[in-house]
C-alpha cells in the first residue's frame, strides 16, 4: 500500500524513525540475484547517521538483512552465522552537520569505501543522478524511475 507523508504533520526525520518504508520488491529481488551470485552490496543514503538504528531495523524487516560480518577473501563480508538472509557490507550516512549536495557526498562515501579495500564497483544503481555520478564510477549503472523528487 503506497505511503502518503503530509510533511506539515509527519516530517521526514519522524517517517524514517518510524522505519516503514516498504521495500520495492524489483529492487529487492535483485540485491537478492546480487548476493546469491556473491556480490557484496553497500548502501549509500542521503539519511542522517542518527537514523542509523531505524534505517538498519527497516532494511532488516524488508528483506535486506543485517550488516555483514566481517571475513576475509576476496568477498568484504559474509552472511552472518545461521542467516538464511543476503548481508549488506556496507551502509553510509550523513555525519551530523554534512550540509553537501548529494552530488558531492555520494561520490565521496564512494571514494571511501573504496579506500577500505576489498571491493571493486561492478554497478551503481539509484533514483538520483547523484547516486550514479561521480570520479568513482562502474561499468554499469542503473537510473530508477523517481517520479517525485530531484536531488541536486
């Protein structure tokens, strides 16, 4: 069932605390396709580190599991013991007071994940031309459909 956010009355920060967001099932089928083909996956999200908590308990109710553990290899992580469930290895949010553009934030949590070793971008897929531009780039990139805002 689709969400309407009244910003008057819910505001964003309230909406994603309340860690509702349901997952978009394409989306989620293919992080799965990613991760049984042992891909590792990393999160790049405008949200506040404050919402770290609710924005890991959501993905985890939708489908998208917990963090990873930590393991050697070629892989940055792995599903953790006894999960049934993929793992994301990685889940970047806004420090307090990063007031960038996405266009620059993004690009840089890329530049640091990449720094950390053990991954190499294969493909970038987002809502946002901010999600897919940058000096770290891919071989491939995937632009949604995001019929309700632009990001800058």
């Amino acid at each position: 069932m689709p969400q309407i956010m009244d910003p008057v009355t819910w505001s964003w920060d309230k909406w994603v605390a309340a860690a509702a967001a349901p997952a978009l099932q394409p989306s989620l089928r293919f992080y799965n396709a990613l991760c049984d083909a042992g891909y590792s996956v990393a999160f790049i999200t405008g949200r506040k580190e404050s919402s770290r908590n609710s924005t890991m308990h959501n993905l985890e109710i939708e489908g998208y599991g917990k963090p990873c553990v930590p393991g050697p290899g070629p892989y940055y992580g792995v599903r953790p013991a006894g999960s049934s469930m993929c793992c994301y290895s990685a889940l970047y949010l806004r420090e307090a007071g990063d007031t960038s553009l996405a266009s620059v934030y993004k690009p840089g949590a890329r530049t640091d994940l990449l720094k950390r070793g053990n991954m190499t971008l294969v493909a970038l897929v987002g809502d946002q031309f901010s999600d897919l531009n940058g000096e770290e780039s891919a071989p491939y990139a995937f632009k949604l459909p995001n019929p309700f805002y632009y990001i800058l």
